[in-house]
C-alpha cells in the first residue's frame, strides 16, 4: 500500500534486476535513465506498441515477478491487484519522481499539488523565480521529468526546481522538501485511488513526508481546511481576498479569483524559500511580465461576430468549471460540459450555475451528459424552479428553460443536450451572440470521444473557425 514507499534513488538501482511497467512518456524516460546507469531493464505495457516491450497480461507480469524494482509509470495504479501480487512476492514498487527526489537537493525543491491550479501555479511561481534572478526548472506532470537524461532540464544547471505532483506521483515519495504547496482539493480520480478518502490522503501525501516543515494552502477550500492534519508540521492559508488592492499579479493576465489565489500562493513559497525581491510588490510586477499562460486553461482563442470563445478544455471536474464561470462574472456564458463519464456528482455545478447572475447556457455532451441534465433538473425541482421548454431560437436543440426565484426572474438557465461538441460550439455561438462567451469547461475527461485534452481542445478551435466559413 502506500505505507511502502521505497527510500532509493535511481542510483541504487545500478546492479539490480529492474522492470518498467507502463511505456509511455515516463516509460521511455525511465529507460533513458536506467541504460545511463547501465541497467538494461526488463519493458512492461498493459497495451505494447513496441516489439520489444511485453503486454502485462501476456507474460510481461510473470517478467515483472521475477525483478527486484520495478519503476511504474504514474497512471498504473498501486491498488491494481498486479501491484499487490509484486508487492507481495518482494518486488519493490518505485517511481521516478520518488527516485529523483531521494537524491536531489530538497531546500532548492518545491512541490506543488491540487485537484486543480498546481499547473498554472507551478508555472507562476516557476516564472517568478527566473524573473527574480534564479533559474528554475519546472517539471513533473506537468510536462518534463527532471530524470530525463534526454531532456536539459536533468542538467542541473537551476537554482531551484518547482516540480507538479499529481495524486498517482504522490504515492511514489518517501520523502517532501521542506517547502510544498496544494492548490485545491475536490474528488478527482476515484478509479485510480478506489475512494474519496484514499483520493485526499494520496494527494495530500505530497506535502507530509520526512522533510516537510511548512504547507502553503488554499485557505479558501473547506476541504482542505478540514484535512489539515494530512499537510506539513506549520500550515500558511492564503485567500484569495489576501493582500487587498495589490495589483503585482495583474502583469499575469490570469482572469478570475482563483487565479489570483494561485498568484498569492506563489509569492508565499517565494517567501518561505526566503527570495530577495519577493516582499516588493514593485520588483514582484516586473518579474510577472512575460508570463504565457499555459494552453487550454481559460484561453481565449478566438472571437466571431463579438462572441468570444474561451478552451478550458483541461478542466476535468466540476471545481475548475466553477471556477471557470466565476472569472467572468456579470457574462452570458455559454458552458460546453460532459465527457468521459467518471461517476462524479455534478450536484455541486447546477448549484454554482443556478447561483449565478447572469444567463447561462449549459450544453452537454456524451458520455456524462445526460448525468448532468439529470442533475439540473434535480437541482430545479429541489429549488422550486420552473421548467419550460425553450425554443430553439434562444437555447438550441433540446433545451430546458429555467427561471429562478421571483428575485432573478430576468435570469435564463438552459440545458441542451448536444450529439458532439461541433453541435454544442454551433448552439452556442447562435445563443451567445451578440457579445456572449463560449466556454469550453468540460467538467470531464476527454477520453474516448478524443486522444487527450488538446485533441479537444483542437476540435472546439476547428469549430469555431467553421463557424467563419458558415454562409
């Protein structure tokens, strides 16, 4: 279980019968590392794409058995009855993250974990650092691997490295720098972990392993404040309300509260890691300019006809797609939803959506679609709302209109229910103009209707610029 976290680095791994069990991008970085060091290992996938590596259930768990390490990719679960039976025949269960970690220099490293933010705020803080005059690397899921022999970020030539930890990489460390930071915290990946519970504590194992002394946390999550006893010895809660009138982060172009709580979050490692200029709102500014926000987290893509389209398309839960609408607030949005469907409770958004002041258009899409109607239309009859059929006109195909709370009666909600996302960009472009949003916050994986999320996020740029070629 994830008690057993080995303390070994990669070098320990030098002489010994070595496995790696998943060969996607961190397999192939596993190798790299391992051949450098003289290991030749043994190449395990649950579907092999090469000749040389062997499928998990044809063979490749009886070659795993037979090892001492086996390095697993972050997305194989450790709760994965195959995991056990390693486990219990001896096989140590590593990862590479954890490896690099046991060896590296942990008072120059920062993790930063969350159900969402740890990726923008890793780049934010990583941004900063090099601005303030202190090369940084910034890795991990979030893109490089700091083992990578292949990739200059294994150079070593960095000050400091700000490394993103997901909930699957968590369970592989046996040890925390001093300084981590989360983000967020929200039901996420239940497949992969088995339970919500396990899920937080997984997650939260990032930030309270030997070596930890101070969590920088979001102190406007009930959840989080809640678990506070799974963080580092002294906790720091930031708000998003913190530093009243400060305007530093806007040279971020960041939109929305959240947003701002990640910046905040961000100067407080700054200071926790005790960074000249990071108390001086002035040199602060200075270092933000330049900042590239990362793709397909509330990027503005496009505009047709006065109607401007916005891809979240990384939103995977309902937490960022709330936090989406709340960066627009007063907006008439129309909120592309649905995806792979994981089972999540998509209660918590019809309340955000209902809670809103401004017309909202939800268009769902397969496969979790017709959950998150059903959700809506609970929501409504539990409010007390009106439902009424809605004309094409004004909310597209298959629409229910609501109208809430005598109040905000002048409020429009809507729920469709769209074949694909060309559908639902189509409907609401004809719904959002003439000076509306389209905003792409699926609240749901993107696997099995596309390859990842910028193949989505692709698809939603295809549409709208079909939308300019339409006669």
């Amino acid at each position: 279980m994830t008690s057993q976290r080995p303390e070994l680095g990669w070098s320990d791994l030098r002489g010994a019968k070595v496995g790696v069990w998943g060969f996607g991008s961190e397999g192939h970085a596993s190798l790299r590392n391992l051949r450098s060091l003289g290991v030749e290992p043994v190449l395990v996938d649950d579907s092999p794409g090469e000749p040389q590596v062997l499928a998990t259930s044809s063979g490749g768990l009886e070659a795993l058995l037979g090892c001492d390490v086996v390095v697993k990719t972050p997305g194989i679960s450790r709760y994965r009855p195959e995991a056990g039976q390693l486990r219990a025949a001896g096989v140590v269960l590593a990862g590479g993250l954890g490896l690099w970690l046991q060896e590296a220099d942990r008072d120059r490293v920062v993790l930063v974990t969350g159900t969402k933010g740890k990726s923008t705020t890793s780049s934010v803080l990583g941004h900063l650092l090099t601005g303030l005059g202190h090369p940084t690397m910034v890795g991990g899921n979030i893109g490089t691997v700091p083992y990578d022999p292949a990739s200059p970020a294994s150079s070593g030539d960095y000050d400091f490295w700000v490394i993103e930890v997901s909930s699957y990489q968590a369970t592989d460390l046996a040890s925390s720098p001093p300084v981590t930071a989360v983000t967020s915290l929200h039901p996420d990946h239940l497949p992969w972990h088995g339970d919500v519970e396990r899920y937080y504590a997984d997650k939260l194992s990032a930030c309270s392993q030997p070596g930890a002394e101070l969590t920088i946390a979001n102190g406007d999550s009930d959840l989080l404040r809640a678990r506070a006893g799974l963080l580092a010895p002294r906790v720091e809660w930031v708000s998003d309300r913190d530093e009243p009138g400060a305007t530093w982060m806007d040279a971020l172009g960041l939109p929305g509260r959240h947003n701002r709580r990640n910046a905040l979050i961000a100067r407080r490692c700054l200071l926790a890691l005790n960074i000249r200029g990071a108390d001086d709102d002035a040199r602060l500014h200075t270092a933000a300019a330049g900042y590239v926000g990362l793709p397909s987290r509330l990027t503005t893509i496009g505009a047709v006809d006065g109607v401007s389209f916005v891809d979240d398309s990384l939103s995977t839960n309902v937490l960022p797609t709330l936090a989406a609408l709340d960066a627009f607030p007063g907006r008439r949005i129309a909120l592309i939803v649905g995806g792979q469907d994981r089972g999540i409770d998509y209660a918590p958004l019809a309340s955000g959506v209902f809670g809103r002041e401004a017309p909202t258009l939800v268009l769902t899409l397969p496969d979790s679609g017709p959950r998150i109607s059903a959700a809506f239309a609970e929501f409504a009859a539990s409010a007390g709302a009106d439902s009424a059929p809605a004309s094409p006109a004004s909310a597209g195909p298959a629409a229910t209109s609501v109208r809430v709370a005598p109040r905000t009666s002048d409020k429009f909600i809507g729920v469709a229910d769209c074949a694909d996302l060309e559908a639902a960009v189509a409907a609401g472009y004809a719904w959002a103009r003439p000076d509306g949003i389209v905003l792409l916050s699926p609240a749901a994986p993107s696997f099995g209707r596309f390859r990842d999320y910028r193949d989505r996020a692709e698809a939603f740029a295809r549409a709208m610029r079909a939308l300019t070629a339409a006669p």
